[in-house]
C-alpha cells in the first residue's frame, strides 16, 4: 500500500500543482486536506515510535491493497483520482491502469495496485494514508485491523477531524460550527463510497478519450 518512507516527517509536504489547482480550485482544496491527513498519520507514528514500535509498512509491501474490500471514497477524493489517473498516468503505468479499470469488476485486487505499489500514490484516499502497521508486516489475506488492533496506527484525531471539516468545504457547508457537528457524529461518512463497488469502467472510458484528444 505505501511507496516506501518508513517514518513520516512532523510536517509533511504538500503536494504542488499549480496550474492544475489554478484551474481547478477543488484540487487546492484536497491537496490541503492530504496534509492535513498526512500530519494525522506522520504524528501518529511518531508517538507510536517514541514508545518503541517499528513501522511495518514499507515499499513493495501491498496485500493491503488486495485485502480491503472497504475503502471509503469521499466525492472530492473521488474527482482527485480521476484527474490524476486522466492527465497525469504516463505509460507503460497508464496503460497497466487502464487495463486493471477496465477488467475491475472480476480481479480482486485494487485496480490501481501496480507491480506492488499505488499507482495514484499521490491522489490516495484518506483510508489509504490513514492505514498503517507496526511490528511485522501483514501477511497474505490478512487485515491487521481485526487481527492485531494494537499493531493498527490510530492517526491523531484532531487533525485527522480537521482534514474532514476542510474537505465538507467542497459540499458548500459554510458554517464551521456545522462542519464540526457533521464530522464529530460521523454525518461526513455517508458521503463516502466504497472503492471497490465503484464503476471504473468509466474511468478506463475517460483515459481513453483523453488519450484521443491531447
Ligand atoms: S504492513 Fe500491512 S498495512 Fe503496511 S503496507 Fe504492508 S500490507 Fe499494507
Ligand atoms: S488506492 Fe488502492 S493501490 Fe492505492 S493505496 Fe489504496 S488500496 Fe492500495
């Protein structure tokens, strides 16, 4: 699931694209967001680290991504995906993407895992980001989360809650004290999706008519 950084700065990077955010606001919007979700995680593991434990995650390491069947996609998530897999896949990666998109319905894995390793790593969910193991890694088939919690990170909550009330901004919710009461009673969850269930066959469609296009 991850692409290497055994132990996340404090602070993480932002991801940049500037042109791309001054055409599309929402992008800025969720490239905040993914800051704040990776300073969640990087602050987790460092507490975690503090007392001793090891981050298992590493590159190369990915049954994660064949073992989740519930990822949750919330909308603007969903809009970064797709741009990322539409205008910025380059082959031979695009290619091997838009195969996996096309045949998603009968392959068990996510269809954006390639040879290993995420092929959106950039653009992945918040699920994705939030997921990390410490001590061994998984083995095949198995979901830490059920099978040792204790090794599951728990990223801190209050950054995590703000990067959720940053992203309710895309919804148009104006009111910071409506965002908070959405986040705090889980409200914000029902405009997630599961990346599994979605239909990116249409995905695969739009890769290829850009393709036709530029
Ligand atoms: S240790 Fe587990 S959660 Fe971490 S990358 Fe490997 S399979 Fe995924
Ligand atoms: S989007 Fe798919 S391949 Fe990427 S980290 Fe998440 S589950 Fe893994």
């Amino acid at each position: 699931m991850k692409q290497a950084i055994p132990i996340l700065p404090i602070a993480p990077t932002r991801s940049h694209f500037p042109a791309d955010e001054a055409r599309q606001p929402w992008l800025a919007l969720l490239l905040d967001v993914q800051q704040l979700t990776d300073h969640a995680v990087s602050e987790g593991i460092q507490r975690e680290t503090r007392k001793g434990k090891t981050l298992a995650c590493a590159r190369g390491c990915a049954s994660c991504c064949r073992t989740h069947t519930d990822i949750p996609v919330y909308p603007l998530e969903l809009m970064g995906i797709a741009w990322y897999a539409t205008e910025k896949l380059a082959a031979p990666l695009r290619a091997h993407v838009q195969t996996q998109l096309q045949q998603h319905a009968t392959r068990d894995a996510c269809p954006f895992l390639v040879d290993e390793a995420c092929a959106i790593h950039p653009l992945r969910p918040m699920a994705c980001r939030h997921f990390n193991v410490f001590g061994r890694q998984c083995a095949p088939g198995e979901d830490a989360f059920h099978s040792r919690r204790e090794a599951v990170l728990t990223p801190i909550k209050a950054l995590k809650d703000k990067a959720l009330r940053v992203m309710l901004r895309h919804h148009d919710i104006k009111s910071e004290t409506e965002r908070r009461r959405q986040v705090e009673t889980g409200e914000v969850h029902r405009l997630a999706q599961s990346l599994r269930d979605l239909r990116w066959e249409t995905l695969a469609a739009r890769m290829a008519a850009f393709d036709k296009i530029r």
